[in-house]
C-alpha cells in the first residue's frame, strides 16, 4: 500500500472540516480531507441541502448547499485534495511522532497532524434488510453511486421512497442509460420536501419511463453463478412478487455513526471527544477534534462555534507543523502573505 504523506489530514468534508482546510492554508499547512459521504457538505448536504441556514456570520440566510459551495471556493486556492465514498478506519502513532492512518478505500496517510471532524459521526447509509442481500453488495447492490457498467443497458431497481430515491430514478431515466428502472417503495405515497419533485415522479410513472412496484422486498434471489437476479416482495395484498433485476441501488437514508474513531483511544465523554477548550486538542498528541464530535466546558453545537474551533485549532497545529516559526499575527485585510496564500495579489518580484 503506497503512503500520502501530509502535513495534515481533516477526517470529515461537513462545513467545519472544509473551515479548518482554510484555516490551516492559511497558517501554510497543507491538507488531505477524507469524507465516507460521496460528496462534500456532510449532514447540510446530505440531510438538508435545501433548507435555510439564518446564523452564519455574514450571511443572512442560505441553504447547506450554498454553504458548502462558499465554502469550495473559498479552500480552492488550497487545493486540497479529496478523498470521498470512503472512511478512515484505523490511527496509530508511527515512532516519529506521525500518525499513520488507513481509510476503507485503501488509502494510507502519514500525518504530522489529525483533524477530526465527524459531527455527530460518519453518516453512513442505511443498510436494507433483505436476506441474502449482503453477499451483493459493491458487486450488483451499491449504496453510493454505481458504476457505469452497473446501470448502462441494466434492468435497475431503486429501493426507497425518501429524496434520495426519487432524484436517483429520475436521473437514471432522463439519462436513458438503463434498460429499465423501476422504483421499489413500501407504499405509492412519496412525501419529498419539493412538491416539484413528487410532480416530476408522477409524470415519469404515467409516461412508463420509470415503473413502481409497491411492496417490502423480503429476499434476495441468487442464480447457480451466485449472481443476484430478482427479489421477492410482499406487497400490501398479502402476496409475493418476484421482482427481476440486475442491480439494486438501495436509498434509504443516511445514519451518523462514530464507527472506528471509537476504538482510537481517544478520551471521550458521552460519545463525544473530550479536547482542550484553548487549543481544540484530544487527548493524543497532534490530533485535534473540532465540531459537534468535540466536548468541552460551555460547548454549543453551532456551526458558526465549529469555525471558531477549526480556527484555533490551526493555530496550535502550526505549532506542531512548523516549531522552529515564531507565531505572528496576520490579517487577511493587511497581510501581503496571506493575500498571496489566498491568490489576491502577485508576488513581489525580487
């Protein structure tokens, strides 16, 4: 397994860990950013993309998703790159002081410093409860987005009834990349947060574009190959369907998790890391935790608390990072470096 090595690596894309990426640019420590989800924006993206934020400095109201493309653009200058769809699994201290890390996509890092930054803890997807279904799974059964080779000319089912379930049929029949889909649902009642939306699935049902079989799936049904080939559904008229398929996208949801980072030995207090109110530190040297994941005298879970946090907790990294550098304050108004770091002004030619 080849080694990234980092001066800093932040577990968690949500709007804190994107702050910290910022901050720690700006104190010239470079960042890897891990995230289990399959795009940036943690729980404002993944719960609530659509719905108004009032208490971000600065910004009146916005939605998750305009928060977390504010918060893209302002780490561009950065250039941090990112490793999503994946969690980190295991942190070990190496002999100088390091930390090694290894992620479920087989990543691995060395990091002079630690950032986690999980909120209430990794928000992994719902798993469906379906006999014989987990064999499948990565191979014909993918809870984050399928291959191309997994939907281009497949017959595909959608399990779920929520957002995430309507938007994924929808995109798979605009696209006409499958031969067929079909949306798999409990009932034929959707209560999506846009009513343009429920709209937009009842139009595709009525044109045949996309199909709608009503029902619990019950068991997975596996051909000699061991490849997985219908389900069978109870539906509401106490019978049992068998529905063919060649790949099943469950989208049920997502539930935060702190998953690994329980077995870290890190202190905790509640499910929660214990840090250092000054400077954000857990209890192992040169790992920080910033965010709802932290607990410390007066903790209040605000977005706008988790900036402050990520905000010190750069400061002491760069402690860390760069020991022999004396601390100076700088200003992003005033200082000509940090508007060189930020790509504002030219550097001064020698």
């Amino acid at each position: 397994m080849s080694v990234i090595d980092t001066q800093a690596l932040v577990i968690g894309a949500g709007p804190v860990g994107l702050f910290q990426v910022f901050q720690l640019g700006l104190q010239e420590i470079g960042a890897h950013v891990v995230d289990v989800l399959p795009e940036p924006g943690g729980q404002c993206v993944a719960l609530y993309p659509d719905k108004p934020i009032y208490d971000i400095p600065g910004l009146p109201v916005c939605t998750g998703r305009e928060l977390t493309e504010r918060l893209l653009a302002q780490i561009a200058p950065f250039r941090a790159p990112m490793h999503l769809g994946q969690q980190v699994h295991t942190l070990t201290r190496l002999d100088d002081g390091r930390w090694h890390l290894t992620t479920s996509g087989g990543l691995a890092f060395h990091a002079s410093t630690v950032f986690i930054a999980a909120g209430v803890g990794a928000f992994v997807p719902r798993k469906a409860a379906i006999d014989g279904l987990a064999p499948h799974e990565d191979r014909q059964v993918f809870y984050h987005p399928a291959p191309d080779a997994a939907l281009d000319g497949r017959h595909v089912v959608v399990l779920g009834g929520e957002d995430a379930a309507l938007l994924t049929a929808l995109d798979l029949v605009q696209t006409s990349r499958c031969n067929s889909v079909t949306l798999l649902h409990r009932t034929d009642k959707f209560k999506p947060d846009d009513p343009a939306l429920d709209a937009a699935v009842a139009q595709a049902l009525a044109s045949g574009r996309l199909q709608l079989v009503v029902g619990q799936p019950m068991t997975a049904e596996a051909d000699a190959d061991g490849h997985l080939v219908a389900l069978q559904v109870a539906t509401p008229g106490d019978t049992t369907v068998r529905l063919p398929l060649d790949t099943l996208l469950p989208r049920l949801g997502l539930s935060p998790r702190l998953g690994p980072l329980a077995d870290w030995g890190l202190a905790m207090e509640r499910k929660q890391l214990t840090v250092a109110p000054d400077t954000f530190a857990t209890s192992a040297p040169g790992v920080f935790a910033v965010g709802d994941v932290n607990s410390y005298p007066g903790k209040r879970k605000l977005i706008l608390c988790g900036f402050h946090e990520a905000t010190l907790a750069a400061f002491a990294a760069a402690g860390i990072v760069y020991p022999e550098r004396r601390s100076l304050m700088q200003y992003t108004t005033t200082s000509p470096r940090l508007h060189e770091l930020l790509g504002v002004a030219t550097p001064a030619n020698t």
